[in-house]
C-alpha cells in the first residue's frame, strides 16, 4: 500500500500556552473584576503577581472590549491620574452569570482532560 508522507509544517508561532491563555483570559478578567472594580494595568499587574509573572495577557485591552461589547463588564468609573485617564471596569449581573457558568465548563473539561493525560 503506498502512503503519502506528510510534510511537516513550519511553526505558526501559536503555541499551545498562546491557544489557552486566548480561551482563558476572559474568564481571568471576570473573576478578577468580581472581587472589586478594576483598570486595566491594574488587571495586568495583579496577573502578573498572581502567577509570579507566568501568566501575562498581551491583548489585554481587546478583551475588555470584547467583554463589555458582550455586556459582562462595564465602564463603572473614569479618572484623571498622572494626566491619564483610567477606566475601572466592573463585573455586570450577566458577567457574574457567564463567569459562573463557565468556569463550572473550565473546571469540568479539566478533569475529563486530566483523566484522558493519565
């Protein structure tokens, strides 16, 4: 039987950590944002301590929006600092319902990964 060798594709630059931090990232910020209104180099820098730097999203900002275009955060407060503005974000009644709901998802396709990996 004579079968065709597949050529190995070059590397796209999209890693597997890159792939779920994507998926991950707005499930992040909503539960950061449950426990108190937020900005967002705020947001970063608390990713970053509670990973011991491990964990940075560098679209950060493309989430937000995406997040409050779904209507799971909202604008709750602007300030002027240093010359800047800065937007705190809050969690919405829909936000709490969809972080909730996911995060069960999150927790269940773990486990069914983790026994699949044993």
């Amino acid at each position: 039987m004579n079968r065709r060798r597949k050529k190995h594709l070059p590397d796209t630059g999209h890693s597997f950590i890159s792939y779920f931090k994507r998926a991950t990232s707005p499930l992040v910020v909503l539960r950061f944002l449950s426990e108190k209104p937020m900005y967002g180099y705020e947001i970063a820098a608390e990713l970053k301590s509670r990973s011991d730097g491990k964990y940075m999203i560098s679209i950060l900002y493309p989430v937000l929006y995406r997040l409050e275009e779904q209507g799971y955060i909202a604008i709750s407060a602007t300030e002027v600092a240093d010359g800047r503005a800065r937007s705190y974000y809050s969690i919405t009644d829909a936000g709490r319902e969809y972080l909730r709901k996911t995060q069960k998802e999150y927790l269940e396709i773990s486990e069914i990964f983790e026994a699949l990996m044993k």
